[in-house]
C-alpha cells in the first residue's frame, strides 16, 4: 500500500512539473510574439524608395518637415526629390557627399556646412515663402540656414529616398514624421509639435506620413502602400524594400508620439511653455508663460516615472544628466491642462 501510494505521489509531482513547465514555454512564447508597432521606416539599402503621385508644391510657399536619422552624412542620401533636371524644376532635400545639408531647386541651389551630424534622431523642416523669397533650414527648431530666391516650378511624382532619375543617390537611414505643407510654418509653430503626431486636418496640411504601418521588424510584405494620413489620401508604392527584419522595413522607437494635449481653457498649451534643448545632454529648460499650478512628471521608454517636481512660472531646470540615454516623456500638468512631450537624453 505505501509503495503504491508512492507511485501516485511521484505521477502527480511529474504532471504537475510537466504542467508548469508547459506554462512557462507558453509564457515565453507569448512574449516572445508580442506584437510592437512600427513607428519609422528604414531604408536599409540604396535601392529603398517610395513613389508618391499627386502632390503639387510648385509655385507656392511650402514647408516639409521630417524626423531624420542618418548613418553616414558623408554619403550622398536624398530624403526627397521631385521634379527634372532645369532651372527651378527639380526640389531636392537631403545630403551630399561633402556632409553638407541642402535644400534645392535644381541650379538654384542651397547648401549647409553646418549643423549637427551625430547619428541621432534630429528634426527638419525646410521652409520657402513665396511672399518674401525666403528659403529657411531649421535643424531641432535652430535656424541652420536661409537665403532668398525664386520660387520651385517643378512637377511630378515625390521620390522619398531618391534623386529623381539618379542611382547611387538612394538614402541610407531612417525616417519619421513627413510633413508637407503648402504654407510657412513659422519656428515657433515647428518648436511646438514637432514631438507630437498631427491629426492629419491642420490647415495647410498637404500630406502627412507617419510610417507607423505593420509590425516592428516584422512581416511585413503584404503592405504595398504608404498611406497618406490627410483626407487627400497621396498614399504611396514601396519600392525594394524588404519588408522583413530590422532594415529596409518598418521599425520602432522613433522620437515623435501621440502626445496626450488637454485644455481646459482656450489657452494653446504647446504655446505657453518651452522645452530645450532637445536632444539634451542633461539640463533641459522649461520656460513657463501663462500657466499655473505647473509640475512635471518624467517617464521613460518603460512608462517608469524617473522624476517630479513643481515647476514655476518663468525659466526652470529639469536635470537628468545621471539618466541613461534614450526617450523620455515630461507630462506636464497645469490647472489650465495637461501636456507630454518628448525630450531625447544623449
């Protein structure tokens, strides 16, 4: 009797063991599937491009924005081009091989020496007024560069990662947040959301990529379109893109969000307070207009709350310089409402 009282003892211990060990493998396979969304696309080689049709930005005061990540400056790379090659007829943004940066209306032609070439995230946005003539580089919200000239006249499909009818002109990087507007945006109107994702109905508004589409790193070969998020729908065709892995697909963990922006007054929230700079190597400044009753909680990418404190009106100092690099989101809450905003530790 005891040795068979044994046997079911040592049965029930083995199926119990086999049971959790079952669970475990489950676990871990769960979280091995989870699903991450994309936030960027990348273009792992220098035949990744994306065909737009559609979008007219001649003859008209213009701005485009974007989030860019580049490996090499000193390799030629063209975020966007359009157009042929004549006078005025063919936009072209991105770098060239001499590191600089420009922002071109073929041999009407704007280059940029100097700006920060580190391998970080970094905003854009390249501005021309027809008005005044002006053509404007903005890196992170700083004037980079600016000078006068006569207006774009070109026409045809968008290239994003290519020179139109150029080999070896493909970017080689990442890209995030793709803005185009047939208006001027002005510095202070770039500074306030350029960490923020857009509706998709701002006035002005031509098109707007979030490239946000499919898995991160994923399968994601069945998506053939980059899908235009305004109302306009000048959705796009993929071009050699692998679609699979880490490169030449869709990735995450990109510096832009869908900030949570609560008002309870008809106060423009972004418009009364400051953060900078960013990216920061540690003291970021937070300029405090018309608000009350300010405190800021910090989290990181893990959703962590790292640091709080009350914020006056006026100038104020938030360190993180003891953080690790990476993202980090400042919720800051008033008694007029609520703002996040991303702020990159280098």
């Amino acid at each position: 009797m005891k040795l068979k009282n044994y046997f079911f003892l040592l049965t029930f211990l083995c199926l119990n063991n086999a049971i959790a060990q079952n669970n475990t493998l489950t676990s871990a396979t769960q979280k091995t599937n989870a699903v991450e969304q994309a936030t960027y696309l990348n273009f792992g080689s220098q035949n990744d491009y994306v065909r737009i049709p559609g979008i007219s930005i001649n003859n008209s005061s213009l701005t485009i924005e974007f989030y860019a990540r580049i490996y090499n400056p000193y390799q030629a790379g063209y975020i966007l081009s359009q157009g042929v090659e004549a006078q005025n007829q063919q936009l072209q943004i991105g770098f060239r091989s001499s590191g600089e940066f420009h922002f071109s209306f073929y041999g009407n032609d704007m280059f940029i020496p100097s700006y920060n070439r580190d391998s970080n995230w970094h905003h854009w946005a390249c501005v021309y007024d027809i008005s005044s003539g002006l053509r404007s580089v903005y890196q992170d919200g700083n004037l980079v560069g600016q000078s006068g000239t006569s207006p774009y006249v070109g026409t045809g499909d968008l290239l994003l990662g290519l020179r139109t009818l150029y080999n070896n002109t493909g970017y080689y990087g990442d890209l995030e947040d793709l803005r185009i507007w047939n208006v001027v945006r002005t510095s202070a109107e770039i500074i306030s959301n350029k960490e923020c994702e857009l509706v998709g109905n701002e006035t002005g508004l031509l098109a707007y990529y979030k490239f946000n589409q499919g898995e991160s790193r994923g399968y994601n070969r069945g998506i053939a379109s980059l899908l235009d998020e305004t109302a306009n729908a000048h959705n796009g065709t993929f071009h050699s893109f692998h679609m699979s892995g880490s490169q030449s697909n869709f990735v995450a963990g990109s510096p832009v969000s869908s900030c949570t922006v609560l008002s309870t007054s008809n106060i423009n929230l972004t418009s009364e307070l400051q953060l900078s700079p960013n990216p920061t190597t540690g003291i970021v400044n937070v300029n405090i207009s018309n608000l009350t009753n300010v405190s800021v909680l910090v989290y990181n990418l893990n959703g962590k709350e790292v640091f709080n404190t009350v914020l006056s009106k006026g100038e104020n100092s938030v360190d993180i310089s003891h953080f690790q690099s990476g993202m980090y989101s400042f919720k800051i809450t008033s008694a007029e409402g609520i703002v996040v905003k991303k702020v990159l530790k280098k």
